[in-house]
C-alpha cells in the first residue's frame, strides 16, 4: 500500500489524480471511495470489533444491540426502515456499534472529517479505496449495488445476505470471513449530503488493509501533517465544504456558525518548530513540525 503526502487542499486532489493515474485499467480511472482519520495511525477497524474479545462474543453481543436498537428506535425517530440493512444502517448513523466502516465518493469530504476537529497533535490521514476491486476479489464481480433497496433481485439478496444474517438466527450465524462494498438506500439528509457508502466486515477483525495484503490498486493512504491541518480546513471552509454542508439541519448550521468566533487558545503549533516523538532510530527524537529557516532560536523562551 502506497503512502502520499498533502499539506494544502491543491496538494491533496493533486495525490488523488496521482492515484487515478496509477490504478487506472482497461476499463478507465477507478471510482475511489475515501475515508478520513482524525490520526494516522488509526487502521480500518469498524466499532464492532475495536475491543479485545473472541469474535464470537462480538458477535453474540452485536445480535443483542441491534436487537434493542430495533425495539426501542420507532419512538425516538420518525424514520421507518423497511428492512434488516436500513436498520443497520440507521445504527451506524448514530453511534450504535457495527460491522460497518463509514466512507464517501466525495475526496473533499472525506478530508473533512479527517481534518475537522483536529487540534494538530497527530497527523490526520484520508483513505482511499477502490470498492469496484474489492468486490471483485471478494464477490467474484465488480460491482457495488444497495443491499438495502426495493427490487433487488433474489439473486442479489442471497449475494449479500451472508454479510448480516437474522438475529438470533442459529442456521445463519455471520461465517463470510472478507469484507464486502456497499451503497446504503439515501432514506436520510446525511447519508445523501455526505455521499456516504460503506464496507461490511465479516468475521475475520483485521484491519481492512491488512485482510488484502497481496491486492495492488486495492488501498492507499494520503497523510496530512499536523501542522497543516489547521490550514487545510480552512481551505475547505472557502470551498463550502464545513458543518452546514455535511450536516444538512440545525445541529450542523450552527456548529458551522460557532466556528465564526475568535479563539482565545493557540494552536499547538503557534510559536513552535519542534515536538518530541518517539525516534526510529533510538529512544526519544526532536522532530521539526514545520520548515525552519536558519539561525532561527529553536529553544527561545524555555530555558
């Protein structure tokens, strides 16, 4: 898996052309689907299996939480899913533990979240994915459709269905070991305004990249540094990509409206040029985190 670099919106769709360029085939460019992280070091775990515990536990207690999630949902929401997966995607939607993985065919957006609410401690990362690839080594076919949506064929159901059988349900207890490409129906503003989509685990809870170690063209990762995080949101504030755009109600109008008021606080970097991190070569290293022109006083001011 290959590694890149942006420190600026420009440098960052630049990467992703790069990409395109490189993965394209016989049948053209790929359409990437893409992820943020708010750290870099994050993997591509969904929530479901980010604790330590047999997956069998996992998900004994996933058929438990969707369980509730279905029974106490109808009077809190006035969504009504019509089936097993818009209720699963409605958990995902709002926090509940799953086997999904959030992204989007928006390159800009997916730089959103990884940038959002960064205070430039960690680099943040975006992921890139092509979903088409993927579904072609998992399913034999490469083609990514909405398991969740009105006149799919039974073909089509019995394709997808191994990836979240019944709850409760003995005979079909979840055995696809890979990860599979899925559209969700856009029955709500966010999912539609975020152009989300997503990836279902099966029951193998390594990380997404690491389940396809041989795949070229499968994955790549695009770093933002920390220091121009704080930058590169701006940028994207001046493209119309903020809270009011993501979030498409109250709640995301006036977070985006909160982000007006002047900040008392510095960034981490503010009067900075260096951090202490862990040295690949021996213990504790001093590392510039930002270019540094000569003669200036690294130290000035901290004895």
């Amino acid at each position: 898996m290959r590694t890149y670099s942006a420190k600026s919106l420009r440098q960052f769709i630049k990467r992703i052309e790069q990409i395109k360029d490189d993965w394209e085939s016989e049948d053209g460019e790929p359409s990437l689907w893409f992820r943020g992280s708010q750290n870099a070091s994050w993997v591509l775990v969904p929530k479901l299996f980010r604790p330590k515990a047999p997956v069998k536990d996992l998900l004994e207690k996933e058929d438990e939480i969707r369980e509730e999630f279905v029974r106490r949902a109808p009077s809190l929401t006035s969504y009504n899913p019509r089936n097993a997966w818009e209720w699963y995607f409605l958990m995902q939607h709002y926090g509940a533990p799953t086997r999904l993985l959030d992204w989007t065919e928006d390159p800009q957006i997916g730089l959103y979240f990884a940038v959002k609410d960064g205070e430039g401690y960690h680099d943040a990362a975006v992921w890139v994915v092509d979903p088409w690839r993927l579904n072609e080594l998992v399913l034999g076919k490469d083609e990514v459709l909405p398991p969740g949506s009105d006149g799919f064929s039974d073909s089509d159901i019995r394709k997808y269905k191994p990836w979240l059988p019944d709850r409760f349900d003995a005979k079909q207890r979840l055995k696809t070991k890979l990860p599979v490409a899925i559209f969700p129906n856009q029955f709500d503003r966010r999912i539609a305004a975020q152009r989300s989509c997503f990836t279902v685990h099966g029951v193998k809870t390594d990380s997404l990249e690491k389940l396809f170690p041989k795949s070229q063209n499968l994955f790549a990762k695009i770093v933002i540094p920390a220091r121009a995080i704080e930058n590169v949101r701006g940028e994207l504030e001046d493209n119309s990509i903020d809270e009011a755009t993501i979030y498409p109600d109250l709640e995301g109008l006036g977070k985006c409206v909160a982000r007006w008021l002047m900040k008392d606080e510095d960034t981490p970097h503010d009067g900075l040029y260096t951090r202490l991190r862990p040295s690949a070569i021996e213990g504790v290293g001093v590392f510039a985190v930002r270019n540094i022109k000569k003669d200036t006083l690294l130290f000035s001011g901290v004895g």
